[in-house]
C-alpha cells in the first residue's frame, strides 16, 4: 500500500493551537497533546473566572453603599438594605453600581436621594 503524504492541514491546526500556548512554560508550550489540555483548563478557568467577576463586583458594591450608609447615620436615615428596599419601593430601578459610584464620589447626593425617598414613602403614609 501506498503511504499518504498528509498535506498541510494538520500542521496549520497546530500551530494555530501553538500560538495559544507561547506564553506557558516547559511542555506546555512545545508538545502538542499538553497544549490542547492546557487551552481547555485555561478556558473552563476564564468561563468561571467571568462568573465570579460579576459575583465579587457585586459584593463590593454591596460593602461600599453600606459603609456609607453605616458611616453617616445621621445624613442617611436607613440601612443598607432599607435603602435597597426603598428604591424598589418607589420603582428606581437603579442597580448597585450607580449608588456606589456615588458613595465614592459624591456621598452627599446618595445621602439627599435616600433622604427624599424616605420622606416621599413618609408622605405616602
């Protein structure tokens, strides 16, 4: 039987797996077997590095309105979770990220926003 010359495509799929991998040491950048288990690791590992982004963002989020709230009781006249509460109450569908930005940068315009919110839910009553 004849011997088949392979052509170029099997190469070209490995070097494009090849140029993934420069950056990794020893075997895992030179054989070709360890390289495709080294890209699907760091791909499963980027999937849930997205995931626990979104998480850890969020817990932040959550820790900074809350210091700002429990740091200046007398200016804002509810808890975290009050304010949460409140906001959903009267329909401001501002997510955690804006009344953060705001604790960092301009307390006093988180503190007059919760304030009328609570004197508007006051009034209400």
């Amino acid at each position: 039987m004849t011997r088949v010359i392979r052509g170029y495509t099997a190469r070209r799929r490995r070097t494009k797996i090849r140029l993934f991998a420069s950056t990794l040491r020893g075997s895992h950048s030179r054989l070709t077997r360890t390289i495709t288990q080294q890209k699907m690791r760091a791909l499963v590992s980027s999937h849930r590095g997205r995931g626990r982004q979104k998480r850890d963002f969020r817990r932040l989020w959550i820790t900074r309105i809350n210091a700002v709230t429990r740091e200046n009781e007398n200016k804002v006249f509810c808890s975290y979770s009050r304010l949460m509460h409140n906001l959903y109450k009267k329909q401001l569908l501002l997510n955690r990220k804006i009344p953060a930005q705001l604790a960092i940068s301009n307390k006093n315009g988180l503190y007059m926003i919760s304030n009328k919110i609570i004197k508007q839910i006051k009034e209400i009553k």
